[in-house]
C-alpha cells in the first residue's frame, strides 16, 4: 500500500444554492422568481399547486428548448395560474433543491383587475465592466409602495420594465404614482458578473442612462452621476461614476411602522407621503433642508 498510488474518488458534488432569491411581476395569472449561483448550474423550480400535480418549471430561457443550460443567472416565469390562489414552490439546481428556512417558497397570486392604467415603460441598457452589452442581467425596479418588478437583459443589453403594470404591495390594485416626479430604485444583478444600482425618477427612465456593472448611481438630478466628493473616478468614457451610494436596502421588504413627524424646514421627496410605510431594513430618505439639520 505505501509503495502503491492509490486513486480516491469522491461522489461528493457542491450544491448551487441560491443567492438574492427574489419573487417579482405577480399578476393575476403569473409570477417570477429568479436568483443566482456562484458557479453555473441548472435552474429550476417545482410548483406545487394546491389540489394538483407537482410540475417542473425551468428557466424561461429554456422552455422552448425542452433541455437546460447551466447558468449563473436564474428567471423562471410562471404562468398559467388561478387569480388570488396561493402557491407553494422550491428551487432546483443540479441534482439539489432549495427551500426557506425547512418550508417551501410561498406567493399569493393577485386578483384579477379591469381598467388598465395608461402605459408606462422604463428602459435601459446593462453594460459589463468592461463596457459590453450585458446579456442574461436581472434588473430590478422598485417604487415606493408598490411590489417588485423585474426583467431580463437581451442580447444587446437592453431591458424594458413596464411600470404601469406595478401593483400596490397587496396586490388587489393598480400602484399610483407620479409619472414624472416618483423616486425609485433599480438594481441590476449579474451574480459573479457583479451588479449595479441607481436611484432616478420618472421622468428619466426612457432610457435610464446606461448602467455599468461594478457602479452605483443616483440620476435624480440630471442624467449624470451625482456623487459626494472623496468618492469620484472616471470611466475611460471619462463618465464619474461611483461604488459608494447603498440602494440594496430598498430591497429588503420588512415592515419597519409609519415614518415619525418632520422636523421644521425639511422636505423630504422620498418617502412622499405622510405615514407611508417603508419597506426596509435600513431607509433611504431624499430630500432637503438647512445645513446641520
């Protein structure tokens, strides 16, 4: 034994879990959950219906392709669902599956509503860090007091998010909110391939100025970066951009109560109105006031 090479091999593999796991777009007959991986897997989840068979949805990319491709970056769309029903799912990567803390995934499906609002679209482009069309990008939209929205980059980099499909944060309304003043935040997550974040408003999402992956941005007030000096560099478009501003907590949806009063001579742009639940972990407030205020 000691004079002979001895070959071991291991059946153990390493589990693609899920990272930054999200459920986006609910509609009355649809959802989308997505997340990713650190290494490139299969992705998948299995739906179980309440009353029903168990089914196996795979990635939307792979759906008229009746195979997969392993990826880092993970969109399942599910539709064919009933209005206000309740839907129970875990994930599905490789030859593992995924739940929350011992129990499936769960998501109440909206009711359905008549009376579409009038169309609003925000756009965009997702660059790699060096410059390219991004493809396959999950970029996510939210605005205040609505659900989370989602799409998926395309080959040339090129998203688009319907914001006037939005809904309040139960679902059983359309979302209101001002088409040319509304704060809101978008995160674009490339997994490994990194991510980005910025702040606008509505009045300059069509486009949204491109996005780098690597970069954080705050449009609010004009199409360029608005950074805090100490924290600028330069692209080799000569374009400032920065890695300081945090928009990740936008994200995060626990209830923290209603906002506490204003002090004298402060406006605050976001939130807008007055005991607006805020949806984070650590709030973001934009807006103005005297100095050392």
């Amino acid at each position: 034994m000691i004079n002979s090479r001895q070959q071991l091999v291991t059946k153990a593999t390493v589990a693609p879990t899920p990272q930054g796991v999200a459920i986006s777009n609910i509609t009355d007959r649809s959802f989308t959950i997505s997340w990713t991986t650190t290494f490139p897997a299969n992705g998948f989840i299995k739906l179980m219906p309440p009353g029903k068979s168990e089914r196996i949805i795979l990635d939307d990319r792979n759906k008229d392709k009746g195979s997969q491709n392993k990826r880092t970056v993970h969109y399942v769309v599910v539709d064919s669902l009933t209005p206000s029903e309740t839907y129970k799912f875990v994930i599905g990567g490789d030859n593992s599956q995924f739940d929350q803390n011992g129990s499936p995934f769960s998501v109440r499906i909206a009711p359905a509503l008549s009376s579409a609002p009038q169309s609003d679209i925000a756009s965009g482009v997702i660059l790699s860090e060096n410059g390219q069309a991004a493809e396959g990008i999950i970029v996510y939209i939210q605005i205040p007091g609505g659900q989370l929205a989602s799409a998926l980059s395309d080959g040339n980099g090129r998203w688009a998010v319907p914001l006037s499909a939005v809904r309040t944060e139960n679902g059983d309304s359309w979302l209101n909110y001002d088409l040319s003043a509304t704060v809101y935040a978008v995160k674009a997550d490339g997994g490994p391939a990194g991510t980005a974040d910025a702040v606008l408003t509505t009045a300059i999402d069509k486009p949204v100025p491109p996005l780098k992956l690597g970069n954080s941005y705050d449009f609010r007030k004009s199409k360029e970066p608005v950074l805090s000096e100490g924290s600028k560099q330069k692209t080799s478009s000569g374009k400032v951009v920065s890695n300081e501003i945090e928009i990740n907590s936008l994200f995060n949806f626990s209830s923290l109560g209603p906002v506490t009063p204003l002090n004298d001579g402060l406006t605050l742009d976001n939130p807008k109105k007055e005991g607006e639940i805020i949806y984070t972990g650590k709030p973001e407030f934009f807006g103005s006031g005297p100095a050392g205020s």
